[in-house]
C-alpha cells in the first residue's frame, strides 16, 4: 500500500535500526565530501555549553576550501541558490523561473550521486514513492514550497531556514557559513560541539554574528556534500517528521500551512548537539 502522507505520519514500517543502517550508508556513500586537504577549519576555542552567550571574536573558521571541491555538480548548484532569498520575514519571496529552474537543477544534481539514488531506492522499497520523477517532485514541494512565517505573506520555505537561515534562526549549513565568512558578514566566536566523527563530514556546534544577528548555537554538518545535507535531512524527515532519532537529527513540520492534501513543509532540520 502507498502512502500518501508520509510527512503527516511516522511511517511505522521504518525501524530506528534501518534509519540509523541507511544514515550509515548515506554517510559511506557521499564521495564529493570533502577531505582534509579539500576543506581546512581552525575550531580555535571550545566552551562549555553554559558559555554559549559569551561574545569574543576569533579568526575565521574556514581556512581553506578547495576550488575544486566547490565546482562539483552538486556544489555548484547549491551556491546558485544561495543568493535567491529575502531573509526578511514578512517579505513576499519572488521566485523566478531561473530561480525554479536552479531548484530543478540543484535536485535533479541530487539524484544523480550515490547519496540520492540510495535514499530513493530505500524510499521506494517502502512503498512512499513510486517513481523517481515521484520523489523528486515530492522533495521540490516539501523543500522550496513557500510558506508564511509572518504576515501571510508567502515568505519562507525548508530550503530556505535550513540551508540560507533568516535573521538569526535557521542557518545549519557549512557553505552558506563560508560563504558569509568570505563576504565579512559572519563573525565567528567558539565552538561547543566538535563531533562524532574525525573525518568529514562532522557535527559542530557553533556561536557566531551574522549580519548583526547573534547565535548562540547553530549546529550544522561540516565538510559534507550538499547531497548528503539534503538526503539526510529528508530521509528523518519522511520518516519520523518531528522527532530526535539515532543520530541525534531534529526535524520539524510546518504546520501552519500544507500541500499535496495534507503533507507538511519541511520547517526545520539540523545536527542536536549536547
């Protein structure tokens, strides 16, 4: 049986175990990672959690990130998208159709890695899509489908909180931080997660100002690929919308608003750190 409301219910069919063997995979699988000499971080100074408001500025975290990393297919597509959003909310987002051609773009890069062809092919065994063209199309709505945060006005999405972040909140992905840092608008303080692993991609927990707005904790994926971010963002999404599993994955619904006769938007997704 197909169900269509895979981001209304938990799927029972999916065990804790299969999520935490599939992000294993995933995490084998994502060859357009980046490796030590590709991607060199300075960390600089870890606090404990209780010291997450303190305010000292530090040198930048990102170092060095190879060009020839960043013009990977998925890489590229990503940073075309990057500069499509008002972080203001309250603001009506304008999507042209280059911007919806880069979404296409950007997802069809996807699924043309081992990272996306796997969580399809695990997806579809289960019976939640029934076709490629299926998820995809599902992905497009469930990631950059517009929603109101403020004012009525059609003006977030999943794609945009999680990946690009607005004001202060959101923010939990490593390019769009390097990216900020390269421009001068991203000041970086401390660290106060570094883990669980000591290859990339990595889990930080970080404190910064961006754009005059203070964060006290943004957690995202450090040194993975763009594939790796969204898949498994998506694979907890589907699969427990709204709840902590394995790997210590939050995600949120939006439930404010919904498509496709009651599928919920993506709200939120990042790395929990302690």
């Amino acid at each position: 049986m197909k169900l269509n409301c895979v981001h209304f219910y938990t799927l029972a069919s999916v065990s804790d175990a299969e999520i935490k063997s599939l992000s294993e995979m995933l995490y084998t699988l994502d060859s357009n990672r980046a490796t030590a000499s590709e991607l060199v971080i300075d960390p600089q100074t870890l606090i404990s959690s209780s010291e997450t408001g303190s305010r000292n500025i530090l040198i930048t975290l990102f170092k060095q990130v190879s060009s020839t990393l960043l013009s990977k297919p998925t890489y590229k597509a990503l940073l075309n998208l990057l500069d499509n959003y008002r972080r203001v909310t309250g603001e009506l987002e304008d999507v042209p159709s280059q911007e919806v051609q880069e979404q296409d773009t950007f997802l069809q890069q996807t699924m043309n890695t081992d990272v996306g062809r796997e969580l399809y092919n695990f997806l579809h065994s289960k019976g939640v899509y029934s076709s490629q063209s299926e998820f995809i199309k599902d992905l497009k709505m469930m990631w950059f489908g517009l929603y109101s945060r403020s004012s009525g006005k059609l003006d977030s999405s999943g794609f945009e909180h999680i990946f690009v972040g607005g004001k202060v909140s959101g923010f939990h992905n490593w390019l769009q931080f390097d990216l900020n840092e390269k421009q001068g608008l991203l000041n970086y303080y401390s660290h106060s997660f570094n883990g669980p692993w000591s290859t990339y991609p990595d889990v930080f927990g970080m404190q910064f100002k961006w754009d005059g707005y203070f964060k006290e904790v943004g957690s995202a994926f450090i040194g993975c690929s763009p594939e790796f971010d969204l898949a498994i963002y998506s694979l907890y999404y589907i699969t427990h919308p709204g709840k902590i599993l394995t790997l210590g994955i939050q995600t949120y619904t939006w439930d404010n608003s919904s498509y496709g006769g009651g599928k919920k938007y993506i709200a939120s997704a990042y790395p929990a750190t302690p």
